[in-house]
C-alpha cells in the first residue's frame, strides 16, 4: 500500500483528500500542528504526525518514504506577518521535498497565482509554485478558482443585517466558482494516478453571478437580501470591520484589485471542472451553523 501525506486535514480541502484517501483504502499521514486534532484522524485509520509546515526537518521526515504530498500555505499565520510567514513555509515544504525525494506533490494553489505580484494572498501561492517546481521530481499544481465555500463568510451579514457584500466589479457577472469538496476529490485523484512530470491544472466549477448566489443563499434563509457593492477604496476597511486583520484584509483588498482589472486568467496546462451546486455547499453551511458545528 502507497503512503501518501496529506496537509491541511484540519481545513476544508485537505480533510477532502485524506477523507477520500481513506474511502480507497489507503492509509494517509495527516499532518497537524496539534496531536490532539489529529485524534479523530487516528481513529478513522489514518497516521498521525504532529508538527508545523515551517519545521524543514519535521516535513522531511513526515515524507520518508511516501508515494506523494498533498501540499499547502495556511492562511492562518501571524497576520503581522502574513507574507513572511507563509514564504518561509514554502520555503521549509521545498526543502523537505528536496531531502526526502518525495517522488510527487500534489500543490494547492489559486487561478490569482498566475501573477507574480499584486494579487494580494496569491502572491505567496506563486512563489511556492516555483520553489516547488526547482525540488519537485513531479509536480501538480491545481489552480483553484471562487471557493463556493466563501459563501459561509456571508451567513453573518446575511442574517444579521439581511445584506450580501459584493467585491467583484460587478453583481451581475457571472464567475466559474467550485466547491471545496471538488477540489479535495481531484487532489485525492491526482496523489493516486501521478503524472509523467509536471503540470498545472486550472480546478473551475459552476458559474454564478454574485447577485445570484445572493439570491440563492437567501432562498435557502427564505429572507430577501439586498446585494451592496463595496467599492475598492472601502474593501480594506470593510474587512477589518467585519473582524478580518488588517494585513490580511489588504492582501485580500489587492486580490480583488488585480481580478477587477483584468490581469487574472486561467493558464494552466489542462482544465477540471467540478459539479457540485452552489445550493449544496449552501445547504451544508446552513446545517453546520444550525447544529453549532464547522462544515468542512
């Protein structure tokens, strides 16, 4: 049996593609920066390594002798430094990969990571694309577009004050948006059956327009929402009102800022496209809010 690792178990991508791991049988590693957290991975038949993705030595040893690495940045880093910290674990994930000889890696990455600049969180998803693709053996990396999952950070204005937030240019253009469960499936798919080399795959899904999915997440409350476009001077600000620490909501802000433009398309080797409907994931969210619990 192939033994793969996978990262980000706590998350909603990564606990997709150990889950999916599990489902074919396999016996995936699951890293975690607590052992607690990874309890429930351990009882499910997965093995366990506690540490951080920062700790070169700890990835390194993690990747001993697996098949393949399903690979991440975190977002939650010290917000003060938001881009340092997550350079630096890119960094430490290179260089594991060049001690262990991991034969694969399988990259989480963005659409906005075609830019080397610019495009806000995307920016550090760029530059571990490269340095992955110096050490890597193969490589894949998979260029997520819209989670529909964002979806969720929109329950508390919709239910609270009855509005739907909007920062594309326009409400009413519709985007490619995929489910996070897609993205874990065509990463679990991608560990399993490697590639020849290297490649970059472009994840794409439904498209919705942000005044649709308004409609259809408050279909689901049964209450009317009103759609408000926030404009690109207030979109910071916006972020940190709403709890969003201020070097992320920048980041976030300048992402926005580079998409409105113009300056992000898909061009990555080959497309996947996934099938989950928006109305799913809404369902999901409104159910783990109900019964107090995080959907995944």
């Amino acid at each position: 049996m192939a033994r793969y690792v996978v990262a980000g178990v706590t998350g909603r991508v990564g606990s997709v593609v150990a889950g999916e791991l599990l489902k074919r049988g396999e016996r995936p590693t699951v890293i975690v920066r607590d052992r607690a957290r990874g309890l429930d991975w351990a009882r499910r038949g997965a093995e366990v390594a506690a540490g951080s993705l920062d700790d070169r030595s700890f990835v390194g040893d993690a990747l001993r002798d697996a098949a393949g690495f399903f690979a991440l940045l975190p977002e939650n880093v010290p917000p003060d430094d938001f881009h340092g910290a997550r350079r630096r674990m890119a960094d430490a994930i290179a260089g594991a990969v060049q001690d262990s000889k991991v034969p694969h890696v399988v990259m989480l990455s963005a659409i906005a990571a075609v830019l080397p600049d610019g495009n806000g969180p995307a920016k550090d998803l760029h530059y571990c694309e490269k340095q992955l693709a110096a050490q890597a053996r193969r490589l894949t990396v998979l260029r997520a577009c819209y989670f529909q999952d964002n979806i969720a950070g929109m329950l508390s204005p919709a239910l609270h004050a009855g509005i739907y937030p909007n920062f594309p240019a326009s409400a009413d253009a519709a985007i490619p948006m995929i489910a996070t469960r897609d993205v874990g499936r065509f990463a679990a798919e991608a560990l399993t059956n490697p590639p020849q080399g290297r490649e970059v795959v472009d994840l794409t899904g439904p498209a919705y327009s942000m005044r649709e999915a308004a409609g259809r997440l408050g279909a689901a409350l049964r209450k009317p929402l009103q759609v408000v476009d926030i404009p690109p001077d207030r979109q910071s600000d916006t972020l940190v009102e709403a709890g969003v620490p201020r070097p992320v909501a920048d980041a976030v802000a300048e992402m926005f800022a580079a998409f409105n433009a113009g300056l992000i398309t898909p061009r990555g080797s080959r497309q996947l496209v996934g099938t989950t409907a928006i109305d799913e994931v809404i369902a999901q969210y409104l159910q783990s809010a109900a019964t107090g619990g995080v959907a995944q």
